[in-house]
C-alpha cells in the first residue's frame, strides 16, 4: 500500500511528541489530528459501535493530554497510546456487559460516515455496485470479529487493521510477543471457521486471511 502525506507524518513525529510532552498545547492537538482516525478506527472494530468508539477515542486523548508529559521515551508514544485505547476498551465493555451481554443483534454498523473502514483507501474509486459490495463485506468481517474472544480481537485488528509490529502489540499490551503470536494465531483460525460457517471464502472477501 502506498504511504499516505498522514503515515509519512506520523513516521516523522518525533519532534511533535518531545514538544507535546514538555507541554506545547498545538503539538498535542496535531497529535490528535494525527492519531484520532487510527484509535478511533481500532475502538471501532473492538466495538462495532459508533458510539462506543467515540467514547473511547475522547478519553484516550483527554488522558493523553493529561499524561504525556510522563512518557519516558518518545519511541514509544504509539504503543503507550494504544495502550490507553485498550483500557478504555476494556472499561466500556466491562460496563456493557455489567448492562447487557454483548450481542450481535445490538451492534450498529454504519451509524457514521468517520466508520474509518479498511477498504475505504483501496475503492474508493470505484463504482457503486461494488463500493456497496466492499461496505457489505466489511460488515461481515467485522460481525466475525465481534464473535472472536476479547483477547484475540485486541491482537488481530492491532496487527491486521492497524499494523503494528508484534513486539509494539507485546508493548501495549504488557504481554509476551510469544503471547502475541499465539492469540493471532488462534484469532486467525478462529475468522477462518466462522467465515466457513458463513460460507464466505477468499474469493469473496478479495484476500487470505
């Protein structure tokens, strides 16, 4: 894929990071520029809710604000942040489940037009029919998701949707890259058996997984 003006920016800020940690208010608010469509897109797919994912996006960057001048090391700024997005994932789906166990039925797909999805970069060129195509595809996979454990859901759309490095997921995540691996693994097959249960294969979904 090729890089776009945002991920050449966010490979080169490192300058910005140092700034906003010493306490520059216009280097963090570039910052969430730079980074709110990524942590929003990953509270997103956790979800599968507009809400939801909003929620979480507007903590993360609060307790970014409120906490950046703490970050040790500038090189991890991406890890750190993903990390706060992971536990606000996990407070709002503690409090859904406390209300409601999580349910397909209840998931609002599309309730925005900042549902960031992957396919959104590669056709957005192309005609309705298959624009509608990719959109209804994308639903599925994401409701395939919504039926892998928390765990697994956390490292597939970390590694799969959002590219991080598995020594930067071992980071967020305060886990093994071992542990990485192998909830990646086991997420993998498990889209594979659902998406056989739903007969979907590669060739409709335009890829391996």
């Amino acid at each position: 894929m090729a890089e776009t003006l945002l991920d050449i920016a966010m490979m080169h800020s490192d300058s910005l990071i140092a700034r906003a940690r010493e306490g520059d208010k216009n280097a963090q608010g570039k910052l969430v520029q730079l980074w709110y469509k990524r942590i929003y897109n990953f509270s997103y797919k956790f979800f599968f809710d507009h809400d939801l994912a909003m929620e979480v996006s507007q903590k993360t960057f609060i307790s970014m604000h409120k906490n950046i001048a703490r970050l040790q090391e500038v090189t991890r700024f991406k890890s750190w942040l993903y990390t706060i997005a992971v536990n606000y994932c996990r407070e709002e789906a503690r409090k859904k489940k406390n209300n409601r166990a999580l349910s397909l039925d209840n998931m609002r797909p599309g309730e925005s037009e900042e549902s960031y999805r992957w396919e959104e970069s590669h056709h957005r060129r192309e005609n309705p029919e298959r624009q509608l195509r990719h959109s209804e595809l994308s639903d599925i996979l994401q409701k395939c998701l919504m039926e892998l454990s928390a765990e697994q859901r956390e490292v597939v759309i970390m590694k799969e949707y959002e590219g991080l490095k598995f020594r930067e997921i071992a980071e967020t995540l305060n886990i093994s890259e071992n542990t990485v691996k192998s909830r990646m693994y086991y997420g993998l097959e498990g889209l594979k058996k659902i998406l056989e249960e739903k007969k979907i294969t590669k060739e409709t979904i335009g890829y391996e997984l």
